[in-house]
C-alpha cells in the first residue's frame, strides 16, 4: 500500500487522479464542516468549484430543501444562506436539506479528485474512522491536501502525517512517498497540540483576526465520529448511506 501525499491541488492536474482512491482534507475548515453537516442530518452535499456554478447549481434544486453555502476569503458570500463555520450547521438549520457548497480552498480540491475510483472526506473528527478504512481496503492512495490559496498549508499536512502514522499502526504493508515521509515528521513536531498549531499557522491566525476561534477549537476534536463522507456522481453522502442506496438501485433494476 503506497501512499503519497499531494501538498497542494496545484502541484497536480484532474486526470492524475483518475482510478486511484484519493483522501481529500481541508481541516481549517472545509472537510470539517462536510462532515459535521452529515452528522448532523443534513441530505447530502453538492461540493462546486465557482460561486457561479453554487448559483447556477443551487437554482436546478428544490427550493425549500436546499440551502447555499460558503465563502470568500473566510466570510459568508452575500447572498449565501450559511458561510463555512462548522458551528453554523447545526441539525435544526441544515437536517433533511440538500447544501450546495462553495469554499476557497477545499471544496475546488474535492472536485479536482472527481476522477478518483474513490473520494474520501477527512479531518481531524474522523481520522481513525477513515485509518481503519484504508487500512481494511489496502490498496494505495492519494492524500489531497487542499492547501491555502494553491500553496502548502501546516494544517492540513499534519494531518496527513497523523492519518498517516495511524495507518501503520495498523498495516505493515505501507510504502510512503517522500511526501508521505515529510508529513510524518511535519505532524510530529506540530501535531502534539492541534490548537496550538491551528494558532500558529497562517489559515488559523488568518480565521482568529476574522473573529473564527472557536472554530479552531472545535477543528481540533479528535475521532468524534465514525462517518466516512465519500464524493461520488458529484454529491456528497456517508459511506453506508451510499452503500444502501446502491442496494436498493440494484434490488429495483432486478424487479
């Protein structure tokens, strides 16, 4: 099982991706905030790489049940029912409803891995969940991180030296890029304390000037969820969601 760590969606075009199983994260705070929607109730999620295209996609959905979402350079779009603060999601503003999703960085990254056999939405909230799975599945794959205005971000790689270094605790069958390695040792001497290091990077000091701290403190939670979200025909689901929605396609093309 190889695994290389793609530094930045910049470094790479779409078709590399193609027939590989990609981890794409943007702890700070896009995958984050992907997660804790599903979590908490949300339908699915439409990841788009424009506003243009969040306007245009959010217009062919049903009105009511589906909400716009996202941001620029850390504010809400006007216009936009939600921004990408992940406290914003809560179960009684987003549960049962279909969200388009626009940000900066991370959701860009996500639909440039659209070519991957798999795509798999990561952060620090599931990171054993989405270990155990690679681990389980034992093929090589990609960690995508989504940077910070198309450069290297210190976030997102010590999270992937984390996932990482939780796999081979699991696996002795693990070949690492040097990518791979770099990050192992990155995650090491930044990973001991995630908030410290959310404050000390350049995306953190960035999200604190503009009044976003407890959305580092809340980043920083560790495995509070089992869920795996895998982007698959442009939309966004938990894994076992998926997974029962394939059966039950496959039960009424035999009926």
């Amino acid at each position: 099982m190889k695994i290389n760590v793609v530094l930045s969606p910049a470094n790479v075009d779409e078709l590399y991706f193609s027939g590989k199983t990609t981890v794409v994260v943007d702890v700070l705070r896009a995958t984050t905030t992907i997660i804790t929607a599903l979590m908490n109730g949300a339908k699915e999620i439409v990841p788009v790489g424009s506003v243009e295209f969040a306007m245009k996609a959010s217009s062919n959905m049903f009105g009511g049940q589906t909400l716009i979402c996202g941001e620029r350079n850390a504010k809400k779009i006007d216009g936009f029912n939600l921004g990408n603060s992940p406290l914003e999601f809560a179960t009684e503003v987003i549960g049962g409803k279909s969200l388009v999703f626009f940000t900066t960085n991370g959701t860009k990254a996500i639909v440039k891995a659209k070519y991957s056999d798999e795509v798999i939405i990561a952060s620090f909230l599931n990171l054993s969940a989405v270990a155990k799975y690679l681990a389980e599945l034992n093929k090589p794959f990609e960690i995508l991180c989504a940077g910070r205005n198309s450069s290297f971000c210190l976030e997102d790689t010590v999270f992937a030296g984390k996932l990482i270094s939780e796999i081979t605790s699991l696996s002795q069958d693990v070949e690492l890029s040097d990518s791979g390695l770099a990050s192992v040792s990155i995650a090491k001497t930044f990973g001991k304390n995630l908030k410290k290091m959310f404050s000390e990077s350049e995306h953190g000091k960035f999200l604190i000037e503009n009044g976003f701290e407890e959305d580092l403190k809340y980043c920083a939670k560790l495995n509070i969820t089992d869920d795996i979200p895998m982007y698959a025909t442009n939309i966004i689901k938990i894994l076992h969601q998926q997974n029962s929605e394939r059966q039950v396609s496959g039960l009424s093309t035999i009926s």
